[in-house]
C-alpha cells in the first residue's frame, strides 16, 4: 500500500526501496502486480514430473491408498514429503471422482481404552484372486493379529481357515509380536467357538490353557469391538495385497506383508502431551512369554505326487517311493515336531522326512527310494532297435480271410432283409397273355 501510494506521489523505485527497507526486485514486483500481498510464492511444484505416472495408476485403480502411491514415487525419484504430495494430488484433481464411495452415512463411535499388554485382536482377512501358483482357489487366507493398546500387527498366510491352520498361525503371529497378551479377542469364527451361543470350543480350550490366555468373543454382529484389528486388515488388503503382482511366490507374499508390518510401526501416536510411534508404544508393553513349542496340532494336507516322485511341501520336496506318479497322498505334520509323514488315501504311511525350512527350496529324498526309482527307470528300458517306419506290410492272409468273412456276412444279412413273392407276378403275366372276353369287359 505504502509502495503503491509512494510511486502516485513521483517517488522513485530506489527511493521506495530505501524508505521502505526492501529490495528494488520486490517493490517492483508489487508495483508491477507480480506479486499479491498476502499470498506467498509458490515454489516449483515437485510432482510435476511424477503427474502422468500418479494419473495413469488412479485410473487403473480409482482407491488405490496415497500411502502406496506415495511408496511407488519415492521409489522412481520423488523427494517431497507426504503430506506435500497429498496436496498436490488434491491441488491437480488427479484421484477421479467415485460417487458410491462419498454416500457413507455418519454414526456414533466411541473409543474403548485398552490398558498395555491386555488384549490381542485376531481376525481372519479373505484374500480374493490370489496367484494361480499358489493353488489355494479362489481366495488366501491372512491371518492378522494387533495389539490393542499400541496397534502394533503382524500377519501370516495361510492356506485354510481350519483349526490346524488356526493354530499353527496363531504361534506364528505371536512370536513375530514378541510374546502374548492376557487376553484374546476373536469374531464368532467357527474354530474357536459355537457361533450360536459364543462358548468355547473344547479344541481351542486346551489351546487357550496351554498358552495361559483368557478369550474373549465378539457380541453378535459387534466388529467394532475389535476396531485395531479391523483397520490392520484394512491397511493390508489396501497397501499390500492391492499391488502383489502374479507369479510371486507365497514366500515372496509373506515377505512383503512382514515388511508392510515393520513400516507400519513408524505411525506417529500421541500419549498425553508427548508423540510417540507405535512401535516405541508396543516396546513398551509387558507381554507374557511364549512356550518354547506350539501347541500339538496335527496338520493334514493333500497333495498330488509327481513324475519325479516327490511331494510339494511348504516350499521343499520330499520322495515318497516310486509307482505313484498322479496319485493324491496326505502330509501329515504335528506342530512342533521337525518330522512330517505322507500317507496314501488308505491312511497306510509310504514315507517319513525330517523337515526342510519352508521355502528354503530343498528337494529331500530318501535313499531307498531313490534307489528304487533307479532300479523302476532302468527296468524300463530296453536295447531292442526301435521299430522302422518306411516299410511295406500289406494286409496278411489272416487279415484277408477276416475281410472275406465281413463280407459274405453283409451280403447274406442285405439278403434275409429283402423279401420277394413271385407267384404274384406269375399270375399277372398268366392274364395278360389272352385277350379279354366281352363278358369280361368292364361295365358289362
């Protein structure tokens, strides 16, 4: 303003700068209408180079997560800050508009406090369209587990919702968070207990007991009851699974949702007055020890035997004896032990192994059975010259006799079929050899 009534005056630019206590640029920038007071320069717009790639994969997935974009950038070069490139997002109307997605309608919520070290929320999270390689169907099966209080969680693939896979995943899930919670909190999931009447099951009873845990069932349609878990699941399906491409492996899968698990405890949570992160939170938390075993589940899985006469495991091969090839065999492993056993469909044992690491890629045979697939192999070969195939071998006289025979058989069943009278036409060939007599002729 004052710059603006100083020049009306006949006030130079350099005098105005002096007066004023600023540089001659900046007083002609204003007196030139370069510059607006109040708004600031913007500085260049690091998102420019990164716009078309942002586009190009909100179009190919309109809910696609920030964070995943923003992972995706950094990589290719982006060195702004989060939130920085959420605004420009929003800035460049980049995220196309999804009418259905803005109809959500309000509601009560209320936070339930949860003290430290007291509860564990698990939950089972369906994972459609999974990888053909995998071979589990139509859908993968995470099971995730959060600390209430920190929101601290890991995951772990599975291959069925079963009990044996429920068990099995359960140690898992607590030895990645570094010991147990008192409690656990589940759904109405049929393998812990009756989804009727919410009492535990007698299976899962002795699982609870063996862990020293208390659990906990979720009211009838409640899952806000295990709100920590939930939004795990959330983040999963949404930062994870939305961009496993195909071909990966479930190793590689289980690797990439351990990884997505550790950034994730850099969240930022305030405690009072101080900030702090998740994972300072689950640190600080007093969880019960594990047992030195998982609790005794017998585990059971078909699989198919191959050519080569070996069974598909867990990311190993292991023999079974030859003869089999194509045949379907159950391997049957308890938790705990380091030996597994496979068994054909009569439940009748054909082989025992002592367990490779799953997914170390390790083929384990036994030496009776390799050698007695040696022995199969070489059995089958044989030193006789193969056939030739540029020869002259016209039919045989066996050959012949046989089409003779075919033949008269047709001839002889074309005659039975047709059958003729010729006494009919002897007596028509008999009146037609006189001439007809006027008695005869027609009328008379």
């Amino acid at each position: 303003m004052d710059a603006h009534a100083l020049r009306r005056q006949g006030w130079t630019i350099s005098a105005i700068a002096r007066h004023l206590g600023r540089d001659r640029k900046t007083i002609r920038a204003y007196l030139n209408g370069e510059r607006v007071a109040g708004q600031r320069r913007q500085a260049p717009d690091a998102i420019v180079p990164f716009l078309e790639y942002c586009a190009q994969r909100l179009a190919d997935d309109p809910h696609l997560w920030g964070t995943v974009l923003f992972d995706e950038v950094v990589e290719l070069g982006y060195r702004g800050a989060y939130s920085t490139f959420t605004r420009a997002l929003r800035r460049h109307g980049v995220r196309p508009h999804c009418e259905p997605c803005h109809a959500a309608t309000g509601r009560d919520v209320a936070v339930i406090a949860h003290p430290p070290g007291e509860e564990i929320q698990f939950d089972w999270l369906e994972l459609p369209d999974p990888p053909a390689e995998w071979g589990v169907g139509e859908h993968a099966h995470l099971l995730v587990g959060a600390l209430a209080h920190s929101g601290r969680w890991r995951a772990v693939l599975a291959e069925s919702e079963d009990f044996p896979h429920l068990v099995q995943g359960l140690d898992q899930v607590v030895r990645k968070l570094g010991g147990t919670a008192r409690r656990w909190r589940f759904d109405r999931m049929a393998t812990v207990c009756y989804p009727s009447s919410g009492q535990i099951t007698a299976a899962f009873a002795g699982v609870a007991k063996y862990h020293g845990i208390g659990v906990d069932i979720c009211p009838a349609r409640r899952s806000n009851r295990k709100g920590v878990v939930e939004k795990a699941n959330h983040s999963a399906a949404q930062r994870w699974w939305r961009t496993v491409p195909d071909g990966v492996s479930v190793e590689q899968a289980q690797s990439g949702i351990d990884k997505l698990a550790v950034r994730m405890d850099r969240r930022r949570r305030r405690v009072g007055e101080a900030m702090t992160t998740v994972g300072e939170l689950a640190a600080a938390e007093s969880l019960l020890a594990l047992p030195a075993l998982p609790f005794p589940a017998q585990l059971e899985l078909v699989r198919t035997v191959t050519p080569q006469g070996l069974v598909a495991f867990r990311g190993n091969h292991y023999s079974v004896p030859p003869g089999l090839p194509g045949a379907q065999v159950t391997v049957t492993m308890r938790l705990g032990e380091d030996t597994l056993r496979i068994a054909t469909a009569g439940r009748a044992v054909i082989a025992q192994h002592r367990r490779a690491p799953d997914g170390a890629g390790q083929t384990v045979r036994d030496a009776g059975h390799v050698i007695a697939l040696e022995r199969a192999v070489l059995a089958s070969f044989t030193d006789r010259a193969p056939c030739k195939s540029k020869v002259r071998r016209p039919p045989s006289a066996a050959a012949l006799a046989e089409a003779e025979r075919l033949r008269g058989q047709a001839t002889g069943s074309a005659a039975e079929r047709v059958v003729i009278n010729l006494d009919t036409y002897a007596a028509v060939a008999e009146r037609l050899r006189t001439a007809p007599t006027p008695e005869e002729e027609p009328g008379e």
